[in-house]
C-alpha cells in the first residue's frame, strides 16, 4: 500500500520548515535560553556625523604672553574650552610667549601658571598642541633684532620645564619645536643663524644648535612622546638622512623610541605656496613630498593654511594632499579665505576626516569553554592615532566588569585600512557576559575619563558614561553559572553603576558579509537588533503549519494497493 499524503498536509510540513528558516535568517532561532546559538555576529551601521575624538579634528588657535612689565598672562578658561568641545573641537594650539625670560630664568609664578592651565584642559576634557616661543613677529617683512633667546637660554629653560611637561603629558597630544625665531617657527632668529638679515643662510653650526634644542625636547618627554618640527630639513639635519623615501622613517623603524620615530612634523603655511614658504626645501621638491607622505603614516602632522593659492589651495588639490600627507589637526581660525573656499561639503569633509576615524563593521561571539570575540573594524579617516592607544575588551557581568587587554597598539591601525581583532576569552572565569570595546586613554589619570577615549563611528553602540563601544553582544564563557575570578587572569573592577597592519584597503563603502551557518543581527539607526521580529513570524508560521496538518489528518485516507 501507498500512503498518499494530501495537499494539505505537504502544504503544512512546508510552512513549518519555513518557520523554522525564517527564525534563523530573520532573528535567530527560537530556542530556549539554555540552547542559545554558540556562534552570533552582529553587523554594525556608521553614524555619518562627525566624531569628537581626541588628539584629531579641528584645533582652536589660543597664546598668552609674558611680557617685561609682568602682563600678558592669558589662563585657559575652563567654560570656553568647555564650550569647544560641545562643537567638536577637542583639542587647541597653546603658544607661550615667554618675551620676560629671554635673559632670565623661569621663575615660580610662569611655571605654576602653565600648570593651572594643563590643569584647566584636562577639566574640560580638552588636549593641547603645544609650543613655547619668546617673540612674536608684528611688521612685514620683519626686521632684527628679533627677540628671540641663544641656545644656552633655550636649554636651561626646556630643562626647567621638563618636570612639568612629564607631568602633563596626559593633556599634551604634541609638543612642537618652538622656541627659535618669531612665532617659535624657525626663521626670523637672532641666534640660530650666521647673519640675522639673511636668515635664510643656516651653517652648520646653527643646525648643530638647532639639533641641540630638540634633542633636549625629545629628553623632557616620555619616550612615547613626538616633536614635531617646522620643516622637513630640519628633521633631516639632525638625523643626518637624506630627504625622499630613502631617508623617511620605515614601517620597521616606527614606535620605537628612537628620534627617528618621535620627530614629526607641522606646516603653517599649508597650499601657499608650490613650496609652502619654504617648508619644502629638497631639489627637487617632490623628494621632500614624498618624505612627508612617507613619514606622516607614523608620525604627527598638522598646522594650518595661509595664503589663498589657486588653484593649490582649492578644495579638490586640498583633499589631496590632507589625505597624502595625513594630516591629523588642522587650525579652523586661519586662514578664513583658504578654508572657505572649500565650500561646505568639503568643510564637513575635513571634520570627519581629519586624523583617525574607526568604524565597526562586524563583531562575531562563540560561546563556550574556548570563548572568542571577533572585531572588524576600518580606518576611514586620513592618519592613524599617533600617541599610544591601548585595546580592551570589557566583559560585563552582574556583579563585576572583566577588562580583557588586546596585545595591539591603536596607532598601527593606518589609514584606510581594515583591522580584525580575534580575542580569545578562555582565562575569563565562566558566566554570561555584555561585550564591549574600549579604546582608553594610556595615561592612568585620564584613563577613566570617557572624554578622552576613542568613540568608534557607529550608530547604538557607544556608552558616554563609560567611554566603551558597546557590541550589543552577549558571550557565554565555559558554564553558565559565573565563578569568582582566577588569580593572574584578566583584571576584575565592580560594575559601574551608570548604563551599561598588514590590512587591506578599502573603499569609502564595502558591504559586510556574516559567516556561514552564524545567526546575524544587524543595527540599524536605532541600533535594534531583528530577533523580536523573527520570532514573531517564526510563530505565526508555526501555528498556521500546524492548522494545516490538523485539517490534513482530518481529510487523509487510504487507497488500494
């Protein structure tokens, strides 16, 4: 005998498979909690906006003088720092013109008040570029005297700040050479040339007192910490490199912490000019262009434009060279006429791009005794970070969080590139975990504070009361019931009472792919993931499935054989 099933029936058997396919694909399966899926990826949406970062972006040009009568003294201000950051600036220019010390020591009151206004940034969440200077050019074209003080003076001065700044390096994201010349930029000097009237013939003496001073800059920091310098030359004198990429620092040389990899590097006279105002000095000039682009994959760069330029200084040759050169900071008070003539698209442009931008695209959890978190992220902005950026996991449980260090530095994350992060989880003590990242501030007085942590680019992820991204993963590590923390394992702190290279380049937009056989979460705007969604039409598949065989059964019958 044959056993005929009818139409209905098949239809019902149909349904039913079909529930179960739109589970998967739609919001998981339906299954009980103790049958959760041992592998999930959730793929993430950008948020369009413009990140306030830090050490990135737009900065705010601010100076204050010490002159001989004891005026001058502008202190940061806490409220308008403050209101800089509410706009997305995180970062200013700090000139110190120390016009009264040219033939003096610093005293106490000069050096206390530099400490109140580090004080003051770190307050309002705010890092500084910094550069001392003793003169300030006022007539055009300038004539000497300048002001500027000899190289004995520069250096006991570096040396009786060299406290200060060890102790400030949390809110100091550059320190610029400084000190020679008008504007501390180099040129316009009574002392580091042969012949004041013609600065621009340097012998080598004068490079040797040049090198003098930033080697005793590179010694007041941390040996993590860059100077930047005003002009490629002056990095290739000191170092005795030629200039082109045969002379720039290599990938093997960057971080570490020889003064190759710590002298970086700033123009003020950004698109002026074919050669900036002499910041380009090489023959021909190309070799010096190809060094920057070269060194500034490692290195800090920045300053700011000032001469309109055309069509150099027009928006498309300005993208350009901002993306060649990676540029980090940019200054948004000067020059006016240069940066409006980028129109607003390309203003927005530069505020989104300027320095690092990371974005998630997909984040993957497996479950169990051998537990792993999966991260793939992008760099689309148009430099790396450049000062130390530690990597963390943090494990979010009922009674505690569990901070999980990435052996990876955040600086080798280099522009336009896509990183994956594979973290295994197996020394975590076993329980239910919230996954987040987190991208903190290296320096320990400042490592808590989520002002001065890294905000990936996402839409529903990031946590402003903790400065973590998070994941909007749950990971089930080893049994399901949380044992208390092993001796040596990763670092446990109590929960926190508020809410909860070597990569490819990409394009500005690629399309994220989840894993084979991996229930995929996506969120959008809202950050929501489907699961509700899928669930509800799993059921409601379900049930008409089951209607159907009801009324199959009831109609069924044999034939004969």
């Amino acid at each position: 005998m044959t056993l005929i099933i009818p139409a209905s029936a098949r239809i019902a058997r149909v349904i039913v498979a079909v529930g179960l396919i739109a589970a998967v694909v739609v919001g998981g399966p339906v299954l009980p909690s103790s049958a959760a899926p041992s592998d999930k990826t959730v793929v993430y949406a950008e948020d369009p906006s413009v990140i306030a970062n830090p050490a990135r972006g737009w900065y705010h040009h601010t100076e204050t003088h010490s002159y001989p009568d004891g005026s001058g003294w502008t202190p940061l201000d806490r409220g308008e720092l403050t209101a800089l950051r509410a706009r997305g600036v995180t970062q200013i220019l700090r000139v110190v013109y120390l016009e009264r010390y040219v033939g003096a020591d610093l005293d106490p009151v000069v050096l206390a008040a530099l400490d109140a206004d580090f004080a003051v940034a770190r307050a309002a969440g705010v890092t500084v570029i910094l550069r001392f200077a003793y003169a300030q050019g006022g007539g055009a074209p300038p004539v000497p005297p300048y002001g500027d003080a000899p190289v004995e003076r520069v250096l006991a001065h570096i040396s009786q700040l060299t406290p200060l700044l060890r102790a400030n390096t949390d809110v100091i994201a550059a320190l610029q050479q400084g000190f020679i010349g008008l504007w501390g930029e180099g040129y316009y000097t009574d002392h580091f040339v042969a012949d004041p009237a013609d600065p621009s013939v340097v012998t080598d003496a004068d490079w040797a007192k040049r090198t003098q001073v930033v080697e005793a800059l590179l010694a007041a920091l941390p040996a993590d910490r860059a100077v930047q310098v005003r002009t490629m030359l002056a990095k290739q004198r000191a170092l005795n490199r030629p200039s082109g990429t045969a002379g720039a620092l290599s990938a093997a040389e960057a971080w570490g912490g020889s003064n190759a990899a710590r002298i970086g590097h700033h123009n003020d006279c950004f698109l002026a000019s074919p050669d900036d105002f002499g910041t380009f000095q090489s023959d021909p000039l190309t070799l010096d262009q190809d060094y920057l682009a070269q060194e500034t994959k490692y290195l800090p760069m920045g300053g700011e434009t000032c001469a309109v330029n055309a069509p150099r200084s027009s928006w498309p040759s300005a993208a350009a060279e901002l993306q060649r050169y990676h540029f980090s900071f940019l200054n948004e008070d000067y020059n006016r006429d240069v940066l409006q003539s980028w129109g607003q698209d390309g203003i927005d442009a530069v505020s989104r791009r300027l320095g690092y931008r990371l974005v998630l695209e997909s984040s993957r959890v497996v479950d169990g005794p051998a537990a792993t978190v999966s991260i793939t992220l992008r760099n689309d902005g148009w430099a790396a970070p450049y000062n130390p950026r530690p990597v963390r996991i943090v494990l979010s449980g009922p009674q505690r969080d569990i901070t999980v260090p990435v052996p990876v530095d955040a600086r080798t994350w280099a522009a336009g590139q896509r990183v994956t992060l594979d973290v295994p989880l197996g020394t975590v003590p076993p329980g239910d975990y919230r996954v987040s990242l987190a991208l903190p501030a290296a320096e320990p007085s400042v490592a808590a504070d989520p002002r001065f942590a890294i905000r990936m680019a996402n839409l529903g992820t990031w946590d402003a009361s903790t400065g973590r991204n998070d994941l909007r993963q749950v990971v089930r590590v080893g049994a399901a019931t949380p044992a208390p923390s092993a001796p040596g394992g990763p670092s446990v702190s109590p929960a926190p009472t508020g809410p909860a290279e070597g990569a490819v380049a990409l394009p500005t937009s690629t399309p994220s792919t989840s894993r084979p056989g991996s229930p995929v979460d996506r969120l959008p705007e809202t950050g929501a993931a489907s699961t509700v969604l899928g669930a509800t039409l799993a059921v409601l598949l379900l049930a008409a499935g089951a209607a159907f065989a009801v009324i199959g059964r009831r109609r069924g019958r044999r034939t004969p054989s």
